[in-house]
C-alpha cells in the first residue's frame, strides 16, 4: 500500500526534538507507529499497522542501502542510515534512522524497533552523492536487487572510512 500521490518535491522537517519510532515484525510488519511518525508521514494508524515499514520508501533511495541495513539487522546487529522518506502526499522527509533487532526473554529475535530524528543539513549533502551513484547502478542492472550498488557503496566507504558505521556516525 504504497503512496501512490506523485511526487511534489516539497520538503518535511523534524523538528530538532521530536523522534519518529516504529515497531515491526522480523519481516517489516509495522506493529507499532508513534504520532510522530503518523504526523510526519501523513497516514492514520490504521494505514500503517499491518503495513510494510517501506510504505514511505521514496523512489530515490537506493535499493542497495536496503540491502545493507537487512543484512545488519537481520544479523542481530543495528544499523544507522541516512533515509529519505515519501510521506502520503507526495512530500518528502529526511531522517537518520537507527533501526536495532528485537530479542524476547529467551534471546529469540522476533523484530526491529527504529528510532529517527532529523538529519544534520550536511550529512545530508555528504550521502547524497553516494545514493546518487547507487542508483545509477541500479538503473543499469535493474534485476540486481541492489546488489552491486551495495557492494560499490561499501568497497567506497572501508576505502576512504574504515567501515560503514563509523563514516554514518562521523557525520
């Protein structure tokens, strides 16, 4: 049930206190959404629950960013990220989302609880540039499913960084 309003490139902002907060299923159900992020993404409560969390993926977020933070987390590790989010009508918002596994009492991993608040300006601009090239990837392998785009940005980032939380956390 992805917003189907095109695209009106106006931009959303956090304010510089609020958290967006979701809950979700090991497969991205979302089962918790905060007011926040109802405010925010311009859909009710009953939109989202039952939903996918990538109901507000923007079409210019590439795949292969994805790729990686499913592979983080599915490994029971967190992931930061730089998200550039499609609100219901067409809006957009940025957001620096951590997103953390979630263990019951006997260590069983039975989802992901993300946390967002807004970006710095520059941070922005600096990943910018690396989703842009992601994506002119994807747009040459379409079938890839991110693939190649998700090895490009991680064989970039070890080389001029170190690992990819540290240059995310360095901005």
């Amino acid at each position: 049930m992805q917003s189907k309003s095109p695209l009106t490139g106006r931009e959303i902002s956090l304010d510089e206190e609020s958290f967006i907060v979701t809950k979700t299923d090991r497969n991205g159900i979302i089962s918790y959404a905060n007011r926040t992020f109802m405010q925010i993404s311009g859909y009710r409560e009953a939109e989202l629950l039952g939903q996918p969390q990538n109901i507000v993926r923007h079409p210019d977020m590439p795949k292969g960013l994805f790729k990686y933070l499913w592979q983080q987390i599915s490994a029971g590790e967190e992931c930061f990220a730089y998200i550039n989010n499609r609100a219901k009508n067409g809006d957009h918002y940025w957001v620096f989302a951590n997103v953390s596994p979630v263990f019951d009492n006997q260590h069983r991993h039975t989802g992901y609880f993300s946390c967002r608040r807004k970006p710095k300006r520059a941070a922005i601009d600096k990943v910018l540039p690396f989703y842009q090239q992601m994506l002119q990837i994807e747009q040459q392998q379409p079938s890839d499913r991110g693939e190649q785009s998700m090895r490009w940005l991680i064989q970039m980032i070890e080389k001029d960084f170190g690992c990819y939380e540290k240059f995310v956390l360095g901005l």
